[in-house]
C-alpha cells in the first residue's frame, strides 16, 4: 500500500514503482493521480505482481485489469512504450519468500528498462 501511496503524491521524485498485491482504488483513480500531478503515461513505470495463492490476489488482479483498460497505462511486457507490466507467480502466496521473488524480477526488468 505504501508503493501505491507514493504513486500517488510523488511522482516528481519516483519514476518506477513495483506494488505487489496491494489492491486500492480502480484504473480511473490511479489515471486521475498521475493527471492531477502533471504528469503522463510516459512518466512512470509500474512493475505489478501478485500470487495465486495470494489472498488478494483476485482483487489485485481485477485492479490492474482495470488500470490496462485507462488510456494512461499502457500494459505490456517491457517494450518501449509499456509502463505497465503485471505477472502472476503461480502459487505463490502472500508471504516473504513471494515478495523476494518478485523484487528480484522487478528489479531486473528495472534495469533492462532504465
């Protein structure tokens, strides 16, 4: 929820972002906080993930469908343009050793994309 809190208020300062199933507001929210701090889809990049296992991984889910559906993200795999990627770890749960993994891949895809 943190990740997304700063998403929210602090794109002047951060530019890539990796929330993992941390599930708040619809697509049109978080479309409507980029506008409202001057800002586009060319802007950020969103590294999202959630598990199968995941508690809140249905509800994650539904989220970043929703924000893939905005005209302000634009869903992918990392190719020029995209700056908003979304993988599901298959049965992986809400715990610390998903979240490694998670990082682990976001951070590569950080790199590659930097």
């Amino acid at each position: 929820m943190t990740t997304w809190h700063v998403f929210e208020q602090c794109l002047a300062y951060f530019r890539y972002f990796a929330p993992a199933s941390g599930n708040a507001g619809s697509g049109s929210y978080w479309a409507g906080a980029v506008e409202r701090q001057g800002f586009g889809s060319d802007d950020f990049l969103i590294i999202a993930a959630t598990g199968t296992e995941d508690f809140n991984g249905r509800a994650f889910t539904a989220l970043m469908e929703d924000m893939a559906r905005d005209l302000v993200f634009r869903e992918g795999f990392g190719e020029d343009g995209t700056n908003l990627i979304f993988r599901i770890g298959e049965s992986e749960g809400h715990d610390g050793h998903a979240a490694s993994r998670y990082m682990y891949n976001a951070m590569a895809l950080l790199w590659h994309n930097s």
